[in-house]
C-alpha cells in the first residue's frame, strides 16, 4: 500500500478513513499508516515508518498481550476481533484503542503481512468509568439506605424497650411514694434517688440519639483542625475522670487534618471515655499515636483495658450495641457508633483489635489538608 501512488482513489480512502489503519510485516516493523492513526498519535509519516516495530508504540501490558495472545491467534486463524489495547502517543499520553487485525499472505514472497483496524475508544472508556462511577454511587447510596432502615428499626426498638424501661421504673416507683407519711421519709428519699437514676439514665439516651442523628448536618465547616490541640482539649476536659482514675493519656505527635473540629473533638471524647469506663484492674493507660499514608493519617488509640474478643470487633460500633460483658457497667452504646459515624463522614475508616484481658486498639483514618499532600 506504501508504494502505490499517493493521488490514487484507494490511498485516499485508506488515508481519510475515520479510523486508524496500520500494516506490518512479518518481522514487526510499520510498513503502512493512515492519516487518521498519524492525527491521533500526533506522529508523522517518516517518524512513524522509521519506528523499530509496532510493539515500540503498544503500552507494556498491550506488548504483552500483542506477542502473547494476538499475534499466535492470528498466525492460527488469520482474524483477531475487537481486542482492547493501549498505545503511546508521541507526547507521552495512552490511548485506548480497539484493534480488529487479520493476516494476510503475500503471494509474491509467501511472507505475512498484517492489518490492523484501530478505533479511539477514548470516550468510550471515559462513558464506562462515569457509568461504573455512578453504579458505584448508587450501590453506596442502596447501602446507605439500608442501614438507615436497620437503624430505624434499632430506633423503634431502643423506643419501645430501652426508654420504657426507665419509664415503667419511674411511674412504678412513684406510685409507692408516699409524701403524706413523714414515717416513711427514708424510704421516699431512697426511692427519689432511684428515680433521679432513672431520669439520668433516659436523659444520658436521649443526648446520646440526639447527638447521634445530629451528625448527618451539611452545613458543618471543614478545614484544617490541629489534632494536636485537638487531643490535649480532650485530655482538659475529661481531667477529672482521668483523675478519679488515675489514669493517663500519653499523646505523641499528631498532624493538622481536614475536618469537623467539633465532631472530632467528640471523636476523642468518645474514645478516651470508652477506655476510662472499660478499664480493668490496673490504672488505665492510653496511648496516641499518628502514622502518614499518602494523603491520608492514620491515627491509633491504645488502652490497656477490659477488652474484648476478636470476633466482637464489629460488633463494637453497632449502633445502640452493647457487649454482653460490659453490660453491668453504665452506657447508651452510642459512643462507638458515634466514633464511626463521624470518621466515615470525613471519608475515612474506623476499626478495632483487641484480645480479651489485654486492652484495645482503636485505629481510624482521617483525611489530610491538600496543601500537606
């Protein structure tokens, strides 16, 4: 086809074809390109035929494929179609590409010639991406949807048993309250302070849902939060628990995030509480630690307390969820669920290793600030 004159009808059409053809001999050398191939490959005609071989233009995963796959198909059946490959273009950009490619023997020195068709599939490619982006999207917003639904129905539950518990205990106890008998004052003040134990415990649910349900607002302002001045706000403000305890909080250095100062200071309240309460014998010790991935933290929160087995660790940030061996102790089983809503809010992940007796390790990810990437 290279040597037939150039004004020729064929050559033309062959040139002016709205997709890329290409020949090659039986060594791999460019023997034969159009104008359409040369266009997009941003290539000219002497570049293009001067090139070692057709593989010099193919990506390496496509140069596998070429030499591995295609080329014995062909020598086999003599017609490969619609194999998806990439090939380089002169600045150094990949093109997707479709390739349609037949043998062809020639007569005249009995050694093949291949032919190949290539298509730009670079739309293409760019509509898949956007369809499975949006499949995704939606797989994610169907997942969403559904634990919504669980939640729902953990809600109806926590309404219908968790808070009339209390309830029930409230209006039984004050059915007995006697405030005309003066005899009786020791028993109603017992049974008041049963009561005010009961309030608080329904109040405790009650901040514990709403604040809970209140993490899902838009409108909250995310910017760079110092999780250094973050933490030691944290240790401040549960001092006095830390105290009563005798516990400690080492902090090692920690980064600036991208994030919701608010809701990560709950994050760390939350976390520092759940180790205080569930400490064992020994004087609670928590430890803080950062590690950078990337453009993301990775932030671990180390207790030495109660534990748990390690088949329990997703069940830990169930919402209204509570491990049968804490029960005895005081709590909503919000803390947790609302450790995990919150770092998934900013994108990141949250899990947990632990081993019964030996303490917990709370590990969660946090976005970093573009301009620290």
């Amino acid at each position: 086809m290279n040597q037939l004159n150039h004004n020729h009808p064929t050559i033309d059409l062959f040139n002016q074809a709205p997709c890329g053809f290409l020949s090659m001999d039986h060594e791999g050398k460019i023997v034969a390109v159009n104008n359409s191939l040369l266009n997009w490959l941003d290539y000219n005609r002497e570049e293009m035929l001067a090139l070692p071989s057709f593989v010099h233009i193919l990506t390496l995963g496509s140069r596998i494929l070429f030499e591995s796959t295609l080329i014995p198909k062909l020598r086999l059946q003599e017609e490969v179609a619609e194999v998806s490959m990439e090939m380089w273009k002169k600045n150094g950009e990949k093109m997707p590409i479709l390739v349609n490619a037949s043998m062809i023997k020639d007569e005249t020195t009995g050694k093949s010639v291949y032919w190949f068709s290539i298509l730009d599939i670079t739309k293409r490619k760019t509509f898949e991406r956007e369809l499975n982006a949006a499949k995704k999207e939606a797989e994610e917003k169907a997942r969403q949807l559904e634990l919504k639904n669980k939640e729902l129905e953990r809600f109806a539950h926590v309404i219908s048993h968790d808070l009339k518990g209390p309830l029930n205990t409230i209006s039984g106890l004050l059915n007995i309250l006697d405030i005309r008998d003066p005899s009786k004052s020791q028993r109603n003040d017992q049974i008041l302070e049963l009561v005010f134990g009961s309030t608080q415990k329904m109040k405790q649910m009650v901040d514990g849902l709403l604040s809970y349900y209140l993490l899902d607002q838009k409108d909250l302002a995310i910017q760079p939060v110092d999780l250094q001045l973050l933490c030691n706000q944290a240790v401040c403000l549960l001092n006095s628990d830390i105290q009563k305890s005798n516990g400690k909080i080492g902090v090692d250095k920690l980064p600036v995030v991208q994030g919701i100062e608010g809701q990560l200071l709950s994050l760390f309240l939350n976390l520092f509480s759940n180790a205080l309460k569930y400490r064992s014998k020994a004087d609670p010790e928590i430890q803080v630690k950062a590690k950078l991935e990337r453009d993301w933290v990775r932030i671990e929160v180390q207790d030495n307390g109660l534990g748990f087995e390690p088949d329990q660790s997703n069940k830990v940030f169930g919402f209204m969820e509570r491990l049968p061996q804490h029960s005895k102790l005081e709590g909503t089983g919000l803390g947790l669920a609302n450790c995990q809503r919150i770092v998934e809010r900013h994108g990141g992940k949250i899990w947990a290793t632990s081993e019964k007796g030996k303490g917990s390790c709370f590990y969660f990810t946090l976005p970093l600030p573009v301009s620290a990437i």
